[in-house]
C-alpha cells in the first residue's frame, strides 16, 4: 500500500484496505482506487496526490 497515511477499512469485513497506485510514471489522479485484500470489495475515493519529495516539484 502507498504510504500516504490515509487508511480505510472495508465496510463489508472490515479489514484495512489497499491503497492502488498509479503506474510508475503516470500522474497522480485524484480518483484513488482501493481494494479490500480478504473480500475484494473495490472502493472509489478522491484525494490530492502525496506531497512531493523535499527537493523535486510536484507533477502538474
């Protein structure tokens, strides 16, 4: 999983959920898709792209 700090748990089984990340070398989209590893339920969510590292700038 991303290390965003963001954490969900499954509605149906309540199991921390999976955080999916773009391809390397894809934009950030601000639709994020996670999914539960012991149901497989998928959920949409909507949250700004993770802070750049120190030093870089962050994609546009």
């Amino acid at each position: 999983m991303s290390d965003t700090g963001l954490r969900i748990r499954c509605q149906r089984c309540g199991t921390q959920m999976e955080l999916k990340d773009p391809a390397p070398g894809m934009p950030w989209p601000p639709e994020q898709y996670w999914v539960c590893p012991s149901c497989a339920r998928h959920f949409w969510s909507t949250y700004p792209p993770p802070p750049a590292p120190k030093g870089t700038a962050a994609p546009a």
